[in-house]
C-alpha cells in the first residue's frame, strides 16, 4: 500500500479507528486530534507562551528544523501564522535558548490546533518534538481545552495517550 492510497477504515461514531493494526501507517486524508480527556501527561520542558514573537528567530528555526528533516516541499510560513490573535505561540528552550516552537490556533473554548511545530535539532537526544507534543497536552488540558488537534495523520501521533482519527460529517 503506497503512503496516501485511499482506503476504507473502521471508524466508530466519535471518529476512533477501531483497528489500529492497519497495514498503512500514513494518509493524506485522515484529520486526527488527542482527546484530551484521555490524557495525563505533564509538562516536563522548558516552555513558556511568546507575546511578541520574533519573526526573524521562527523563520530561522523553521528553515533549520525543514532542512534537518530533508522535506521535499514545505508550507511557507507567513507572518499571519505567528502574529494573528487567534495564535498562541509556545517556545520551548534549552539551556535558556528558543530552540523550538509551537504554533497553535485557539478556535474556543475546546479546540486548539497546533497548526506548526518546529525544532532546530541542536540536541536531538532530547526528543524535544515528543515532550513538547504531550507539554502541550499537558498545558492545554490544564486550562480546560477538551481537543487538540493535530491535522494530518503520521504514525508518532498515533502513540501519544488519546489519540483519535476524526471520522466524516
């Protein structure tokens, strides 16, 4: 099965895979989300809410962390994705350095999407990508969000603690 093959799943009414022993471990067109509810991660990073984003510091690590992972086609990233109110940005730091961010969309009161992650790889025995994935779990948990969305399926998300694949209309 070629990454992206469109396939019949077995989704439950909440959007749950019942089978999580698929033969394809990535799609193009299954959107997924943790249930927060199902989650007791804590934060275990250093990470803080940034008010005034640097443009220039997040453009830089963005580059870094697109040129580590070799991406064959990147999405831009343009000033309204770190600046407009409805983004919260996360950075996260090591040794007191930004070394990675989080971008994330508040819809309300439940949903949160985290739209952007990006790390510069400056110790990658850290596994920064991991924690800051169940940090934000954590954080977002704590001031009463219900879902965190994720976007796209990948095979690491489907590790995290309530993991979900949203289901049709």
């Amino acid at each position: 099965m070629m990454c992206g093959e469109k396939t019949n799943l077995n989704l439950s009414e909440t959007g749950e895979l019942l089978n999580n022993n698929m033969e394809k471990t990535h799609t193009d067109d299954l959107y997924t989300r943790i249930n927060l509810e199902r989650t007791y991660y804590e934060v275990n990073v250093a990470m803080a809410t940034i008010l005034k984003p640097n443009v220039s510091e997040l453009r830089k690590i963005y580059y870094d962390y697109c040129k580590y992972k070799e991406f064959a086609s990147v999405t831009p990233l343009h000033d309204a994705m770190m600046l407009n109110d409805d983004i919260e940005v996360i950075g996260y730091y090591d040794q007191g350095n930004l070394v990675a961010f989080s971008l994330m969309r508040l819809y309300d009161q439940s949903h949160v999407e985290n739209i952007q992650f990006a790390w510069n790889y400056s110790n990658p025995d850290t596994r920064l990508g991991i924690k800051s994935l169940e940090a934000e779990c954590a954080y977002f948990k704590e001031r009463g969000f219900k879902f965190l969305e994720l976007g796209l399926d990948a095979p690491y998300k489907r590790e995290f603690d309530g993991f979900e694949v949203m289901g049709p209309l």
